[in-house]
C-alpha cells in the first residue's frame, strides 16, 4: 500500500512523541513496539504502570524503549490538575474533579499534549468514541482557526480488484450528525487540508449528494450546493465540486455522461458526504463489500492532535494511527 508506506515514510523522517492511552492493552503494547522498532514515534503508555510492565514482559519488550506514566501515580497529575481547574473552573470544575479528571489516562494524555509534554495523543481502544473526542474537546480545543471538530477515515484502495488504486479521504464519518451548509463548507475545506498534510497531493474535493448538476431538487441539495458556495467564497484556490453523485465524482466516463463540465472528472480523492448516516454507512461499504483499508476516525479542526480508535481495532490499525498522528503533529512541509 504505497500511500500508507509513505505516510510510515513521513512519520519516520520526523518522529513525534505520540501519547497511548490504555497502555496495558496488549494490542497497544505490540503497536507501540512497532513503532519504535520502526522509529516513526517517541512512545509514553499511559495506564497503570505495573499492569503495563506486565505486558511488556510477556512481549518481550525492554520497558526502557518507553516513556510510562501512571495517572494515579505521576509526578506531573497535580500540576496538570492545577491546569484543568483553571481551564474548566467556569464550568463549575472544582479543585477534587480536577484531581479525578488527571488521574483518567484520556484527561491525563490529552493534557500532556496540551502542555507541551508530547505532540499527540490516542485513544478509544477501551473508551468509547465520545469519552475520547470530549477529553479532546475540553483539554485540547479546537483550532484557531476552525469553527468545528469533524472526524474522516483515510481509505486506502490498493487491491487488485479496486478500479482506481491510492489514499481517498470519507467525511465526516464519526461526529458530526447533520451539518449545516457552513459546517459542511468547513469539514470539506478541513478534510482538503488534512489530504494535503497526510498525503502530499492536490485534494480534489467532492461534495456528494443524491443528485448531480441540478438533476433533483431538494432541501438536501440546496444546501450541498450552498456548502460548495461557501467553500469556494473562503478558499477560492480549493479545487471543489458539487452536488454529485458518488459515480460522478469517482469514475471518469460517469464524471463525462453527467458532468460534462467537471473539472475534476471523476478523479476526486476528498468525499464529503452530506451527513453522518450517508458517511458512516459509505465508508463500511466501502471497507467490507469493497476490501478498502480504513483508518480512522481521525480528528481534524484540534489545536493538536487526538485521535480515536474502534473499540475493535488490530495492533496493525494502533500502528497506523501512530503513523498518522505522528504526521499529524509534524511541521506542515508536504
């Protein structure tokens, strides 16, 4: 898969240091001596320190390859809850929930990212999707310059049997239920960026729908094309197109019989989807019937990284978020 090679490339050329939440899963445990095997991150496992030794022992790893913080335990927690007070006290968090919030391994790690003591945190192997983005949220931020928190999957089509072959960004897949013109304008122009960072080539953005050029009308396509008003309005250098069908924007002799006038003809690798039902279930279509490899969810819109993992996730799928989040974190170069 040269695109996901690319990315272990790029993380490898500037290793981030990476925070694991759940460091005493074993799945965690064997990405994480992956990654340093492979020197694409700095690692700290976050958990429970002696549980995380354990495991380290039964892989055979030299716990000495990796940073370990235990939440309860750490030197850093008071500090770090002292920080969090300050920062939520106006949402009525007094000086014992700030202690209880340091002490969870998904508060902890999103704080040391945004203390400066590591580039980026992941977690979601054990939490379920809104524990991991709400720490996040309330710890880390969200962006200057980004007015919303959405999420995409990086699929990756590099099979034999997958007519067109390379990375394609689905979004917003995981948080955001129903956006709005303005919201849907802004996932696409933070989903072109994250292509740009991740990948290193021209996003061609598609807003997708169930009509293409005007060939149903409906509150739902009026308000794809409003998006794509608002994204060319902010970003007028940002090669997007819409409303289309998902045919229209991914095959070329489709792109020619109904969108004679494209000027992506069928060869957009950004696919925004009007809303979370069309994406998540397009994505799993994708990855189940169609043999695609998705990543994700990966955060985009933070003020650094956070990423979240399925609760079903492989040590393979933990190492290439590492990969993708130890980009993610780096100087934007490519």
């Amino acid at each position: 898969m040269k695109p996901l090679d690319d990315i272990i490339a790029a993380a490898r050329a500037g290793p981030r240091h990476i925070v694991l939440v759940d460091g005493e899963d074993p799945r965690i445990v064997a990405a994480a001596m992956r990654a340093v095997r492979d020197r694409i991150a700095r690692i700290t496992l976050v958990g429970n320190a002696a549980r995380i030794v354990e495991v380290l022992a039964s892989q055979w790893a030299d716990p000495h390859d990796f940073s370990i913080e235990d939440p309860v335990a750490s030197g850093r927690t008071e500090s770090y809850a002292a920080a969090y007070h300050t920062l939520r006290r106006h949402k009525g968090v007094d000086e014992a929930a700030a202690v209880r919030a340091m002490r969870d391994p998904l508060g902890f790690a999103a704080m040391m990212v945004r203390q400066g003591d590591a580039d980026g945190t992941i977690g979601g192997a054990v939490a379920t999707t809104a524990d991991t983005v709400r720490a996040a949220l309330q710890i880390i931020g969200r962006a200057r310059d980004s007015t919303i928190v959405s999420s995409y999957f990086l699929m990756m089509l590099c099979e034999i049997h997958h007519s067109r072959k390379g990375a394609f960004i689905f979004a917003d897949c995981g948080l955001v239920v129903e956006p709005d013109s303005t919201e849907l304008a802004e996932i696409a122009m933070s989903s072109a960026r994250s292509y740009q960072k991740l990948i290193g080539e021209m996003p061609r953005v598609a807003m997708l729908s169930f009509s293409t050029g005007g060939s149903a009308v409906h509150e739902r396509v009026s308000k794809v094309v409003k998006a794509v008003d608002i994204a060319k309005a902010s970003d007028p250098s940002l090669l997007i197109e819409g409303e289309l069908q998902f045919d229209a924007a991914f095959v070329e002799a489709v792109s020619a019989a109904k969108s004679p006038e494209s000027t992506i003809k069928g060869a957009a690798n950004v696919l925004i989807f009007p809303n979370l039902e069309a994406a998540n279930i397009g994505y799993k279509i994708a990855q189940r019937i169609g043999g695609a490899k998705a990543i994700g969810p990966i955060l985009q819109g933070l003020d650094k990284p956070a990423n979240d993992l399925s609760r079903g996730c492989s040590a393979d799928d933990v190492y290439h978020m590492i990969a993708v989040t130890s980009v993610q974190a780096a100087p934007s170069e490519r």
